[in-house]
C-alpha cells in the first residue's frame, strides 16, 4: 500500500514521462489527419453549440441574481 504523500511525486513522475510520448511527432501523417478532423469543417458550430447554453445559464443566472428578491414581510396572525 502506497503511503498518502506518495502519490504526489509517483502522479509528477508519470506526468513527467508520458509528457515526451504525446508531444513525439507533431507533423506526422498522422498527427495532420487527427488536427484535420478535430479542428476542420464544423468546429465552430460544435464549439458554439457547446458553449451557448453556459452562456445562457450564466446570463439568466446573473441578472437573477442582479434584480434580486425582496424580502418577505412576515404574516401576522388574528
């Protein structure tokens, strides 16, 4: 069993070696083909489709919370 501070420098030390493997052929064929596919026709309409309804809800979440509610007068009784 690993001790709990352990895993901070075994986290680094992983991160630290794949780090070399993903950055290992930015120009292959490959690489072109994964870039072109992600980032070619439709990506803005995916990316505005994704992003607009958090735009939304952040706006009516801020003018919600902008206006405000009044503050209720408590009832009294006969």
């Amino acid at each position: 069993m690993m001790r709990p501070g352990g895993l901070q420098p075994f986290a680094l030390m992983v991160g630290l070696l794949m780090t070399p493997v993903a950055l290992a052929c930015p120009d292959c064929p490959t690489a072109r083909v994964v870039w072109t596919s992600v980032l070619g026709e439709g990506f803005w309409n995916h990316l505005v489709m994704v992003l607009v309804p958090f735009l939304l809800i952040g706006a009516l979440s801020a003018l919600l919370y902008r206006v405000g509610l009044s503050p209720r007068e408590p009832e009294t009784g006969p």
